[in-house]
C-alpha cells in the first residue's frame, strides 16, 4: 500500500512516531482531537486551528485502518479529512490525489470495486502522466453516480476546490504508478481483464520485486486470453525473485490450465524442493486438473511416483486409488482402497465397491462389513445382493429402513422390484405408490403394470 504524504503528499510521516495516535484515532470520536493536540507539526496554511497545532496525519490513519480491515474507522477518518479540507485546504497535509487514491483504496477493501473504479478514474485527471508513461486506458473521468454520493462521495464537490498544486516530477512519477495498480486491482474484480493487465503494465515501476504483484498481472492477462504474454509475466517475476513460492505456484497454475503438464510438473517439482508441504498442495491441484483431460495415462505414472515422494499424503493416495479405478483396473483399486482403509475406515466403502466392480463378491461383503456407518453399510450390502439376484435379502434389508421412511427414490424402487420378485406384491404397491411423484414415477409406472400381470397370475412372476 502505498504510504501517506504530508502536504504534497512527498514525505511519509513516521509510522513509529504515530503507532499510538493510530490506536487513538481508530477508536473513533474524541480521537481525533486527541491526535490533534499531540501532533507535533506546525500548521501551515490558511485558517489555523484552535493552539496552532498540527493536523494528524489522515491518510496515515485511514491507510493503517485499512490495513486493519477496520472500514469502519477509515470511513470516519477520511470523513474527517473532507471536513478539514473544506476549511482549510492544503494545510490539512494532504493532497487531492493522495485523498482520492486513499478513498479509491476504502471502496476498494470494501467490497466496492465500481465506485472504487469512478474514484480513480477522478484522480487521473488531476495527475499529469509523464511522457513515457502509457495512457491508453486512461478513462474518460465522469462523475459518480447518485447511489454512490454517500459521506465520502462529497470529495468532488469539496475537493475541486483545490488551489493550483505543484508536484515534482518524482511526486508525479509515484502518484501515477499507485493510479495505475489500484486501478489495475479494481478492474481485475469487476472482470475487465485486459484492461487490468493494461493497467497493471503501467504501474510495473511501482510492483517491481513485488511477487504479488506479477501474480496478479498475469492472471490479469491468463483471464483475458492471452496465456504467452501471462507466461512472459511470471518469468519476468520468477527472475528476481527465483525461489518465491507464490510465483511458483501460479506458474504451475498457468501451464496445468493451458494443458501443458510436462512444464508443470518441472516446476512443480522446483517449487517441492523449496517447500514439501506447498508442493504436495500443488501436486494435488495437478492432478485433479489433468483428470479432467485425456492424460490418464501420464497421470497415473505421475501418481505412482508422487506415491514413492508422499507416502503419507492421503489426497495423493486416494486420488491414485480414483485413478485406477476410473482405468477399470479394479484390482488395482481394490486392493489400493483396502490398503487406505487400514488407516482410513471409510475407505472401507469403496473398498468393496471396487472389488464388485472385479467380480470378487466375498471380499466385496468383507470390506462391506468394515463400512463404519450402518446406514451406508446397509444400502450398499443391499445393492451388493441385488446385484446377486438375492431379493429376500435385499427386501430383508431395505424393509426396515422403509419404514422409518429414510430411504431415497432409487432405493425404494429397488425394494419394491425384489418385493415384486418375492411375492410381496401389498408392499411393492405402497412402495410404487410413494414414487408417483418423484424424478422416477416414469419408472415407477412401468413396474406398476408389471405388478398388475403378477397379481392377475403369481404364477408367471417367479423369481429367477
């Protein structure tokens, strides 16, 4: 964040100096009489205050409640700065463009990104941008709507009052560039994107040595389409600051999203040396991005050799465990979802699921036994018999659960089919009754005509 001035807004004031004035002002009221009195600067300017004291330093305190995630705070202190500016201008210590880059900042932090954009846009106008500063996204100033003519939507009806400043080129030079990086955050939330990005390319002289800051450029650029020139941004950034791990990540980010995967597992194997735990983090949103595409197969090597490098990273475990079995290797997942129940009970779930899928029903009634939660343990032995054609067990499991009305649509269905399959044809009736108006009454239906035949002639209603 850029620092408040005094003035001309060329010199910060001393955040040592004023660390218990800020506590002072940021509880409101009476505070900021107090941080009056015990300023030590002279007043300077037109209108002097009551004991010729020195104004506290607003921006200073509103900057710092900002950072504070107090809004509150800063609100009533730029308040107050609109109110001594009213009356005595410069003297208050500030200058326009500081006061709009501040106001710009509270709407910014408070969720307000449009009107922190208007305020910007307001500020330009009162900067002079130096020749070799691009200006083509420059706006077109306009005043703020009604709905935002709030406390501090007064600035423009107060502030253009200002008498002619004078700034060095040096003062122009810092004003522009902290124009340009808020403005380039505002447009990112709001969704422009490429004007982001433009903007933010305007205020590199302030972000340089900032990773944030080409963090955030380049996802500027990646949004808007334009993976080289995002790629080029990180690398710019990545050169001065070659081990940063939020750098790193992003970069992982950008080459997993535009598919290229080799590019970010080299980097992503740099950024796990720096930092184990990033890594597994980044290794986790790797893979679950390249599950996505066709890269199973590349994705399931990774897998095993992430396997050897984490051995107790229980995502990368489960997600090698999903791998195989979205192969149709289900051995292989099997006996990797038996492995992760040992430690894991609730793998014990998929566990069996995994071994149905192999043909393997005794293991799959074992692992089916070990399922921690009864309800879920119960509807699953459930479809492992009907998979079986074992309806008087699936009638002699789901039955009960029926009658304390806890089973979902396709459950009732499939208890009122094996009731058909047993003779059970009242309990199947109000089954299929309880379907009419569900997603599945079209199903429900066509088994109600079956049922109809059955009870006409049970004979031809056999199990089988």
């Amino acid at each position: 964040m850029v620092s408040s001035t005094n003035r001309s807004g060329s010199q910060p004031f001393p955040m040592q100096r004023y660390r218990s004035l800020c506590k002072r002002v940021l509880s409101g009221g009476i505070g900021l009489w107090i941080a009056l009195i015990l300023s030590g600067y002279t007043w300077k300017g037109k209108g002097k205050p009551p004991n010729e004291q020195a104004p506290p330093p607003y921006l200073l305190l509103a900057r710092q409640a900002l950072q504070s995630r107090d809004t509150k705070a800063a609100q009533r202190v730029l308040e107050a700065a609109r109110l001594c500016w009213s009356k005595h201008k410069q003297a208050c210590g500030f200058s326009k463009q500081n006061y709009l880059i501040t106001a710009g900042i509270f709407f910014l932090e408070s969720g307000q990104p449009q009107r922190a954009i208007a305020i910007f846009q307001q500020a330009q106008t009162t900067v002079a941008i130096l020749p070799n500063q691009k200006t083509s996204i420059l706006l077109r100033p306009k005043s703020l709507s009604p709905s935002s003519k709030n406390t501090l939507g007064k600035e423009q009806n107060t502030l253009d009052q200002e008498p002619k400043e004078r700034h060095t080129p040096e003062e122009q030079r810092h004003t522009a560039l902290s124009l340009w990086f808020y403005l380039g955050q505002a447009l990112y939330r709001v969704g422009r994107f490429r004007e982001s990005a433009e903007a933010l390319e305007n205020a590199e002289g302030l972000g340089q040595g900032i990773s944030g800051f080409y963090r955030l450029w380049s996802r500027a650029w990646s949004r808007a389409g334009q993976f080289e020139r995002a790629r080029q941004i990180l690398e710019k950034g990545l050169r001065s600051s070659p081990q940063d791990i939020g750098l790193l990540r992003e970069a992982v980010v950008l080459y997993a999203e535009a598919g290229f995967f080799q590019a970010a597992a080299q980097t992503a194997q740099k950024l796990t040396r720096l930092n184990e735990a990033a890594g597994a983090q980044v290794w986790l949103m790797l893979l679950d991005r390249m599950r996505t595409t066709s890269a199973s197969s590349q994705r399931l090597e990774l897998l095993e050799a992430l396997r050897l490098r984490f051995p107790h990273n229980d995502g990368i475990l489960v997600r090698r465990c999903v791998a195989w079995a979205t192969s149709q290797a289900h051995r292989a997942a099997a006996a990797c979802f038996a492995q992760m129940a040992h430690k894991r009970p609730e793998m014990a779930y998929y566990a069996a699921a995994a071994h149905l899928q192999a043909e393997d029903l005794f293991q799959a009634l074992r692992w089916n036994q070990r399922v921690p939660s009864e309800p879920r343990r119960t509807r699953q032995r459930a479809a492992l018999w009907l998979s079986q054609r074992a309806y008087a067990q699936v009638f002699a499991l789901l039955w009960p659960m029926w009658e304390k009305r806890v089973l979902q649509e396709v459950e009732r269905y499939r208890l009122a089919y094996s009731a058909l399959q047993i003779g059970r044809y009242k309990e199947a009736s109000a089954l299929l009754r309880s379907l009419r108006k569900t997603p599945i009454a079209a199903m429900g239906r066509g088994l109600e005509t079956i049922l109809v035949r059955c009870q006409q002639a049970p004979w031809l209603c056999v199990a089988h």
